[in-house]
C-alpha cells in the first residue's frame, strides 16, 4: 500500500510539472479595415484559418512555456506577433499558434525551424522562391 501512495505521489508531481511547462494564451485584435498580420516565430506549427470576423484571433499554446517571450502590438498598419525562445532553456520548448483572421489581412511570415497549415483560403498563395529553396511540401487532402 505504501508503494502505491509512492507510486500516485510521483505522479501528481509529474502532471503539476507537466502542467506548470504547458501554457495556453490568446489574443485578440480589432481589425476593422484591411491590414497586415505579421508573425515571427521559431520551432512553431501555425494553423491559419480565415474567417468573416473583423479581428484576429491568435491562440498560443507554449510547450515548455518558461522557455518563451512573446511581445505583441497593434498600429494603424497591422498586428504584430513575435515568440522568440529564451537561449538555454528555450531549446527544448516548442509552441503552436492557431491564428484566426479575415479574408482580407495581408500576411508576412518570419519562421525558423517551423511548419504552417492554411485553411479556408480563396485565392492567391505567393511564397518567394528563397523560402521555397529551404524546404516546402504542400500538403492537399490526398496526402
């Protein structure tokens, strides 16, 4: 018996760790005329889905969340979010942002080590050839 109290001690310490390293944020942008969204980041998966909403949504869920800094602003030309890993710690955290904006929003994409899914677009998709040099798949329902 006394084991299994070891045993049930040692995990609820292991899910509050887990629980302190994990963290969930999200942020929420007015746009009420069209602008641009930029976003950098490093070691992400970013989900970008539109939608008919003025504003933009953006959901950060931070692996290892001691590891991160995250600033972000708003002016008149855009929305600006930038999650950049501390040195030492930061090596071992991860984060994925779920973004959520209008058809309308121009983005900019600053991405290290990262991976992007769009979802719900109409249109056109330019992506520069230097980006494309690195490495890009393009992922259809097929695959």
């Amino acid at each position: 018996m006394q084991r299994l109290n070891t045993v049930w001690q040692i995990a609820s310490a292991a899910s509050s760790v887990r629980d302190i390293a994990q963290q969930a944020k999200t942020y929420y942008f007015p746009v009420p005329e069209p602008l641009t969204f930029y976003l950098r980041a490093e070691a992400a998966e970013v989900i970008l889905t539109r939608w008919q909403r003025p504003m933009i949504e953006v959901r950060a869920s931070l692996q290892g969340a001691f590891g991160w800094r995250i600033a972000t602003d708003q002016d008149e030309a855009g929305v600006y979010v930038a999650a950049a890993r501390r040195m030492v710690v930061g090596g071992f955290s991860s984060a994925k942002f779920d973004v959520y904006l209008p058809h309308n929003t121009h983005l900019v994409f600053n991405l290290q080590e990262s991976s992007v899914m769009l979802r719900h677009i109409n249109g056109l998709v330019e992506i520069p050839q230097a980006a494309a040099d690195e490495s890009l798949y393009i992922l259809t329902d097929d695959s």
